[in-house]
C-alpha cells in the first residue's frame, strides 16, 4: 500500500510558523477549524497561490496611490481611501514616515458629523457648523468651503468660513480656518444656502533658498515658480508659492529658516521677522 504523501520538516521561529498560519487561514487553507501549512505549501507547489515580490514598487507608484488616497480623503470617500491605506501598509518598501501616517488615518475614528461632513464636501454644498473647542467655548461657522487635510499627524478640516472674528492671520487670509478634528466632540450640522466657494483664499509668496537647502528642495504642488537665480554665487533658488495660511507656513519656515529668506510679500516677511525676534529675545532673556 502506498504511502499518500511526502513529509517534509521546516526549520522556521515560532513567530515565522504563526505568520505562515495566518496566510494559509487568510487563504482558507484548514484542517478542521485550525491553519494547515501544508495546504499551503501545496497549493504554492501546484502553482494554485502565486509568489511575488513585496519590495519592488517604484516611489512613483507609491507617491501616485498616496496622493490618490489624501485626495480621497479630501473629499469624504473614507472607505475608498482605506482600501488605498491597507494596500499600501502591505508593501515593504514603505517608508516609516509614510507608514506612521497611514496608521494614524486608520487608528482615527469616523464620527456621525465627520461623515455628515464629508457628504457636504461631496456635494460641494455650504454649511453652517456649531460646536465647542478645546476650552468649551462655542463656534459657528458658515461654511462655503472645506477640505479635510493631514498635518503633522492630525486630521483637520480647512474651511473658508464667512466668519472672520477671532482670525489671527493676515487680514487677507482672515476667511481661512483650520479646525482640528480631534478637538470636535460633538458638533450640530446644518444646510445654508447660498454658493460654495471655489477654493480657500490664498497669497503668492516669495522664498529664496541657500546653500545645501537649495539642491536639496524637492517641488510642491502649490508651487508657481521653481528656478534658480542667474549669476549669484553661491547659487540660490527662487521659489514662489501659493499659501492659505501664514501659521502652517511659518511652521515649515522655521526648520529651514537659516537658509530660507521670505522675500516678498512684506506682510509675511514682516510677521516672520516677529516670530524670529520673539525667538532672540527668549534666548537672551
């Protein structure tokens, strides 16, 4: 009588075995209601599960899907943006910042008025917003347009709101506001009539860039212009930039800020200069 199969033995850790137990019960691959990896290596040899690389996406590729999933996210489609998520937190060639951001979107929970939010995105659809901050106090918004951004690890909603009392920016960008999500524990959400705005306001600046920041500047999307200046030695880039708020834009600014010189407009030129005399008198105090 012959025998039915051949054996053979796996030299693997505990945590390798548990891992090859998961994909063969992923794969449906029991013997009764437990993993079989035997079934698995089977099915590999007859060529039934196909083997493939986990490390060779180009960082075009992986650049295209995560723009593709912030841009879903941007406008409501969450369960769409998740699938783009989980696709891209299975490659190996993820880098750790990418990664870090991508389980934040995840960890981060979609509330009732989150996704009433989302819809009026959608719709591009104006809206009145109510709620109370961090420190109770209460907020209405009539809001005209909004887009749900990552910064530094956190979801906020940017709008351009009617309201401007309370804006601490420039007074062109007074109808700008950036509402972080976390801090919204409950919110009353209602239609408004009237016209959806095309786009948050924004401001041209102008930065010229020194030094190893100069080679090293990698082009942004609100970007308008990206050359280098003839005839400076040491070679400097020029670049002018569209912003919506000085806040964020400051925020990025001041980790360059010894080789980045905010050229024009003098508004923003100027209230850096504050933040960096405000900096110097600390430090001397």
């Amino acid at each position: 009588m012959g025998r039915r199969g051949q054996s053979i033995t796996l030299s693997i850790s505990d945590s390798d075995k548990a891992q090859l137990e998961q994909i063969a019960a992923e794969q449906g691959m029991l013997w009764g209601d437990r993993p079989n990896i035997s079934r698995l290596v089977e099915a590999i040899a007859r060529r039934e599960l196909l083997i493939g690389r986990n490390n060779d996406w180009s960082n075009d590729r992986i650049l295209a899907l995560h723009q593709a999933m912030r841009s879903l996210t941007d406008t409501g489609q969450i369960d769409q943006a998740q699938i783009i998520d989980n696709l891209l937190l299975d490659r190996s060639e993820l880098t750790l910042p990418l990664r870090n951001e991508i389980e934040t979107l995840l960890a981060t929970p979609t509330v009732p008025w989150r996704a009433e939010i989302d819809q009026y995105i959608r719709r591009q659809e104006p809206f009145q917003l109510t709620y109370r901050d961090a420190t109770d106090r209460p907020w209405t918004f009539t809001i005209r347009y909004a887009r749900i951004t990552l910064r530094e690890k956190r979801q906020y909603l940017e709008c351009w709101c009617e309201e401007t009392d309370g804006n601490q920016d420039l007074p062109e960008l007074q109808h700008n506001w950036n509402l972080r999500l976390d801090r919204i524990s409950d919110a009353a959400i209602t239609s408004v009539r009237g016209q959806w705005h095309p786009m948050l306001d924004e401001i041209e600046v102008e930065l010229h860039l020194l030094k190893g920041l100069a080679f090293a500047y990698e082009a942004k999307t609100e970007d308008i212009i990206n050359n280098w200046l003839a005839d400076r030695n040491p070679p400097i880039r020029r670049v002018v930039r569209k912003i919506s708020n000085t806040f964020w834009f400051f925020r990025e600014g001041l980790r360059y800020a010894e080789d980045c010189v905010i050229v024009t407009p003098e508004s923003v030129r100027e209230r850096f200069k504050q933040k960096v005399r405000s900096l110097y008198e600390h430090y001397e105090l």
